[in-house]
C-alpha cells in the first residue's frame, strides 16, 4: 500500500527485454535506502516487486500484461520516474490509499502553467471516469491529487508548489500518457450499491479503509 506521496524522482538507466515482460533497472538515493529484493516500490504509480539492487540503483520485472496496462512498457534510458516506497505501520498517512494497481492510462489534454502552478486536465475512458467525483481523489502517475473538477470523461487537477518541484507530472506534454488509479473506496461504494458479493481480501481492505476515516486519516 501507498499513500501518493512521492519520495523522490528517480531516472531509468536501462531497460531490458526478458521472457514475458521487462526488467527496468532505475537510479535513485532515498528508496534505495533499506531496500532489499523482494521489497515494493510504486514506479509512475505502478507496484512493482524489486528484483536487484545496486549502488544507488534497482531493477524490477514489469511483466507484458504490466507493460500494456501502464506506461512502463514505453520506458526508455533516460526517462525520469515518480518513486515510492510501500508504507510502514508507522507511516504518517499523508495522501489517500493508493495500492498501486494501475486501473488504466489517460491522455494529457491541457497544461496551463500560472505564477503560482499548474492546471492540468486528463482524459480518461467512461470505465474510468465514473469513478471520480470532484473533491475525490485519485493517483497520476503515482501522485495522490485532488480533482478540481470533471466534464464527460475529462478531469482537471491543479498542481501547487510543492508538486510541481517534487514530480515529474510539470513535464510532460499534451498528449502524453499518464498511469491513472481511481480511488479504491469508489470501487466498493459501487459493488455494495450493485447488492455483489466481495471476497475476504475485499473485506479486510474495506475495513482497512472504514478504520482509518474513522481515526481521521482519510
């Protein structure tokens, strides 16, 4: 689990071809710290598993569903990434619960820079959009953000100071794409709504999720 906030920005120094996917190897300084194989780290909002680990560096395995899902399978040497590492009983719970499962991606369909940040707005596809709401949250990237607001299948975030030097979203471009998560209480408020059945895993996140409003982490 994740709070998207994230750590720091890391950069891909290679990524190789392996059976059924890829391995991305990434440098970075304040993930690599206590990191060992095994460990999870959210690259552009993506969970992935670490593999290896080096001097200031480490590599996971995106798998090919990994790679048509999200943006990894676009990562090239050189691109700069949004890192993360899981969070601990004792974290400070900053963001909103992002676990890191990539729900989809969305397109950058306006940036527009102002003296004091950014608006951007995202495209995304009906399947996805109905789980948002303005005031709700939702992970860009990786990054827990607040939707100002939305219009058909089109969201608008506003980034301020501290994200806009944290990350890597003021980069990009119109028409990049970008790894989207909807917020995971959208997801059960819809499957009660529906009367469906949902599995013990289901259960223990979504009391997870009641605890923590409750103690006002959310």
């Amino acid at each position: 689990m994740f709070t998207g906030l994230i750590e720091e920005k890391g950069v891909v120094t290679g990524v190789q071809k392996a059976t059924s996917g890829i391995i991305i190897s990434i440098k970075a300084s304040i993930v690599t710290d206590g990191t060992t194989r095994g460990d999870s780290i959210s690259v552009d909002g993506a969970c992935q598993t670490v593999t290896a680990t080096g001097d200031g560096s480490f590599s996971v395995f995106a798998s090919d569903i990994t790679c048509n899902l999200t943006t990894l399978g676009n990562f090239k040497a050189g691109r700069v990434v949004n890192l993360e590492r899981a969070m601990s009983a004792s974290s400070r719970f900053g963001g909103h619960i992002v676990q890191g499962h990539v729900d989809g991606k969305g397109e950058i369909v306006s940036i527009k820079p102002d003296p004091n940040g950014v608006e951007i707005s995202v495209s995304v596809v009906p399947g996805l959009s109905r789980y948002m709401v303005a005031k709700g949250s939702v992970a860009v990237d990786g990054i827990s953000l607040t939707i100002v607001s939305i219009e058909d299948n089109v969201f608008t975030l506003y980034l301020i100071p501290e994200t806009v030097s944290e990350t890597t979203l003021p980069a990009k471009k119109v028409h990049d794409a970008v790894n989207i998560e909807v917020d995971i209480l959208a997801k059960y408020v819809e499957r009660m709504l529906q009367g469906s059945s949902i599995n013990e895993e289901e259960k223990r996140d979504s009391e997870l999720a009641r605890k923590l409003m409750e103690e006002g982490y959310m």
